[in-house]
C-alpha cells in the first residue's frame, strides 16, 4: 500500500499521485490523479468502459484515418520508390559484380554433384 500523502502535498513535492489512504467512492483503496482527484483505478475502469462501449466508433474513426490518408500514403511511398530506384539498381549491379565468381562456383559445384550422383546410379 503506498505511503499517505495529501494531495496538495504531492503537488507541492510535484508529484502526479497523492494517497488518502481512505477508499474512493466505489470502494477502491487506491492512488489518485492530482489533476483531476479521481481514483486510478476508477479512471482505469472508465476507460476500459469508454473503450468497450465506443469499440465500433473508435474502429470506424481508425479505418476513416487510414482512407483519408491513403493518397498521402501511396504518394509517399511512390516518391521513395522513385528517389532509390538509381540507388537500389546500382547496388543491385555491385552485388552481382561482387557475386559473379560465387554465382559461377555454386553453379558448377551444382552440376559437379549432380554428375556425381547420376554416375554411382548408373553404376549400380
Ligand atoms: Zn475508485
């Protein structure tokens, strides 16, 4: 249980919480806002309550978010593409200089087996 603590002594110390150490109106004993002198977990309650009771609105206003900022979005992602297009194609080019010799190798090694593998069938 925390320390008691009256409220305008939390504010005077700058805290955010104060403790009477008495219950709140529905029975919680628990810390409250100095801001507003409500109870945490009533205000967790109303929250969660608020949250439930307004789940569609809250989903509808998310979905009206993101269709209002799809053009922004594809726009955004359309300029990014456009400024690293020469970017990503001269890495690409790097890459596959940087690679050529492994590609050559790991295709050869490939062949070599399979050579391998047909020609012990063959046998027995
Ligand atoms: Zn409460």
């Amino acid at each position: 249980m925390p320390d008691i603590i009256t409220k305008s002594e939390a504010k005077a110390r700058g805290l955010k919480r104060y403790f009477t150490g008495k219950p709140c109106k529905r029975g919680h004993m628990c810390e409250r806002s100095v801001s507003t002198s409500n109870c945490l977990e009533c205000a967790g309650e109303r929250l969660h309550q608020y949250n439930e009771a307004n789940r569609d609105q809250i989903r509808e206003r998310k979905r009206q978010y993101y269709e209002a900022n799809r053009d922004k979005r594809l726009e955004y992602g359309r300029r990014y593409y456009r400024a690293n297009r020469d970017k990503r194609r001269e890495y690409d080019r790097r890459y596959r200089e940087a690679n050529r010799d492994k590609c050559l190798e790991r295709t050869i090694g490939a062949r070599a087996t399979e050579e391998g593998v047909s020609s012990t069938r063959a046998k027995s």
